[in-house]
C-alpha cells in the first residue's frame, strides 16, 4: 500500500533532510547561542538518528518522554493503540495505523528541538517552505493581480458572476494543495505558471464537486441573517506557500463580496508535516506581500494586514490539530474546539491529512456516503478541498473508482484527481 511506501522511504527521507538541516545551521546556532547552540544541536541529531533508526527496522512505538502539554495526551493515545492490538504485543512502526505512525513522527521531530533549548525554537522546516513561496512567485503575482482586478468592480457583479468567481477561487485553492513538501518528502513543489489558465481543463479531475452546495449555503445565510448579518466561515489551513496564498485569496473574496462578515484561520502549533502553515508562516506570509515590490501583491499584504488588525480575520491554533486523533474525537479530546467550530456557518478543511482525519483513515468502500465516513463529527456545515494523496476516499458514485482505477493504478496517490466535497452536518 501507499502505507507502507511512506514508512519505508519518503519518512525516513524526510527524517534525514532534518538532520541535514540541523547540521547547516551550526556555525548560525554557534553565533547566536555559543557552545550551548552546538551542543543542543548535537543532542537533537542524536535524538533523530535514533528515531530514523527505530523506524526503519520497525520497533515499538515508544511513550512520548518529554514535558510538553499534549505529552500525557499522546501516551493515553498509545495505551489506545496497544488495547487496539489485540494483545499481539506493542504497536511498531510498520504493525500500526499510517495515521498514528505518521504523526507520531512529527511529534517526536518537534521533540528532538523542545527538549533541547536554546535551539527549542527552530523549525526544521522553515526554509523549505519560504523557498516554496519565492518559487511561486509567478503564480502569486497573478493571483494577486487577478484578485486585485476583480475587486475594482466587485459591487457591480450580479449574483451569477458572483458564484463564477467563487467557483474559481475554491477551485485555485483546491488545486493550491497539490504544492505539497511533505508529499513530495521535501523535493520542490512550488506552483509555476498561473492557477487561473487551467482551471477548464482541470473540472474532470474534480470527482466530487460540490460546489454548489457551498454557494446555496452562502447564499442563503447571508439571507436569513439580513437582520443581524453575521456570517462566520473556518477555513482549516493545510501548506504554506502558494497554498495558502490562494486559501487568503479566497478569504478575502468571501468578506469582498459580503458572503461572510469574518473568516477564521486554524494553523498548527508546532510545526507539521514538512510545509504546514504555523502562526509565523502565517503572519511571515501576510508581511512578505506587504513588502514585495510589486503593486498588486502589496495591495493584497495591506489589506490582509487590516483584516487582521480590524478582527474580522482571526488566526486561531489549537493542540488538538497535531494530536494523532481522527476529528470524530474532538468532541470528547477538545471539546472547547469543537465548541468553537459549531459557531461557524462553514467549515473548510484544506488537503489531503485532514481528509484522512476526517474519514478516520480508513480504506472504505468508494460509495460510502461521506456523512457516513465522519462518524458523527458534525460540529457546522463543512466542505474537504482536497487533492487526493492518500488511499482513502468515499462519497464517489458506483463505478466511478474502479473505472479511473483500471486505467489508472496510482489515481489516489498522485495528486491529480481532487475533491470539493461537502455534508450539511444535519
């Protein structure tokens, strides 16, 4: 399975590029922080040679030993695992859940660095996902530009033009997550050329697309709520980068054209899987437009900038994000979470790892209703943007899997094929 390719060779590729990374930044650990900054570095790649080495020849899964405050969390989430198994011994790397294993990694990558200050603050994966976004700086010009067009004449649009524009927007944000590094275990995957030229040509790659239903739901909130107007959508973040460049773009759309009065960002608290955004990324994002020199992407960097400062954009992390659950726990694991989401009249969850948690991972029947798949999570309305990454999917009408899968055997692998699927939460 894509399961077992991924332990074996992209996690421990990913593994080595960190310790690459630490070994670069030396003479700068040693200029900031002395001896103590080699030192500290020395002891995080110790720690991460031990974990590659663990990895790769499949021992148990071991209790987090650190300090942090999900710590007692993951191991209650281990104890978990071990009843799961039947009593046929102790989860392992390759004798567990993708999902868990996965994430259990990343965790222990932020480990390596938290329990070894000064250097506790440096993100592995910084670079690579500040290279992504100067790598698509083509494409962000011409979204920006785009966007910044549209906006001239955005109160003259009819509700017609309107819904187009919307559509085109979900989709440069659903085809944004193709720019994946952990994906590609770190290899470039910036966006080249402008989103917008092949949108046409990318609808049959959409094998559920329920875009539509985005738009009545919008529509129809705005109307019910005339009185009171206050509309409120999630957008859950998935990559740095160009992605989430196209996931403010559509941000800013939505408070432009008075579908929504405020829109709500969920990041990571630590860093995550290679190119997930973290409030720095978030906020380096927004300050990089401010300051480029082109007219249209420092338009966009202002105006976000005030979006911000006003409050109607809101930046929000939460534990719960780069815990190892399916998000049907959420309830009961973070439940001030899932109290926040059921204020929202929309929830996006953006790419190919929040899918799998909210499908909880599993290897369902194509058909199988996507309600179904979320195993009662339902905290508001919510839509998965997402290319497919991963062996897992659902909601697809019969037949529909097995005919791309005769011609083509890596369809839900390669990021080609995508999603814009969407359950009313009723």
């Amino acid at each position: 399975s894509f399961a077992y390719f991924t332990i074996k060779d992209r996690l421990p590729q990913i593994l080595t590029r960190v310790i690459d990374t630490l070994h670069r930044h030396k003479n700068e650990f040693f200029e900031e922080h002395g001896e103590k900054g080699v030192e500290a570095e020395k002891r995080a790649i110790s720690f991460l040679s031990k974990l590659r080495n663990e990895l790769q020849t499949d021992k148990p899964v071991t209790p987090l030993e650190d300090e942090l405050p999900d710590a007692a969390l993951w191991n209650q989430y281990l104890d978990y695992q071990r009843n799961l198994s039947n009593g046929t011994g102790e989860p392992s790397w390759f004798q567990s859940p993708w999902l868990y294993v996965e994430c259990y990694m990343y965790r222990r990558i932020h480990a390596a660095l938290a329990q070894n200050p000064p250097i506790d603050n440096f993100d592995v994966f910084k670079e690579g996902k500040a290279q992504n976004f100067f790598e698509s700086q083509e494409a962000i010009i011409a979204l920006c530009t785009y966007f910044q067009e549209l906006l001239k004449n955005i109160k003259d649009l009819d509700e017609k033009q309107l819904q187009e524009e919307l559509f085109k927007l979900l989709q440069v944000s659903l085809w944004g997550n193709k720019c994946d590094l952990s994906f590609s275990a770190g290899e470039d995957s910036s966006q080249k050329s402008s989103p917008l030229q092949s949108l046409e040509n990318m609808i049959p790659y959409i094998l559920v697309n329920d875009m539509e239903k985005l738009w009545s739901l919008l529509v129809n909130a705005k109307k019910r709520n005339t009185e009171k107007s206050h509309v409120r959508v999630d957008i859950i973040l998935d990559n740095a980068g160009f992605e989430l460049v196209s996931d403010l773009v559509l941000a800013d759309f939505l408070l432009s054209s008075k579908l929504a009065d405020e829109v709500h960002f969920h990041g990571k608290s630590i860093p995550w899987y290679v190119s997930d955004t973290t409030k720095h990324d978030f906020n380096w994002t927004v300050k990089q437009l401010q300051s480029a020199n082109h007219m249209w992407m420092s338009r966009c960097g202002i105006n976000w900038e005030g979006n911000l400062k006003k409050g109607v954009w809101v930046y929000c992390d939460h534990m719960f994000w780069t815990l190892p659950h399916d998000l049907s726990s959420m309830a009961e694991v973070a439940p001030d979470l899932y109290a926040d989401l059921q204020k929202s009249n929309l929830l996006l969850f953006k790419g190919d790892l929040n899918y799998r948690k909210l499908t909880g991972d599993r290897k369902w029947e194509y058909t199988v209703p996507f309600h179904q798949a979320l195993n009662k999570f339902h905290p508001a309305p919510l839509c998965s943007l997402r290319t497919l990454k991963s062996d897992t999917q659902v909601g697809l009408k019969p037949g529909q899997g097995e005919q791309i899968q005769a011609s083509e055997p890596e369809w839900m692998v390669s990021g080609k094929y995508g999603v814009v699927q969407f359950d009313a939460a009723l």
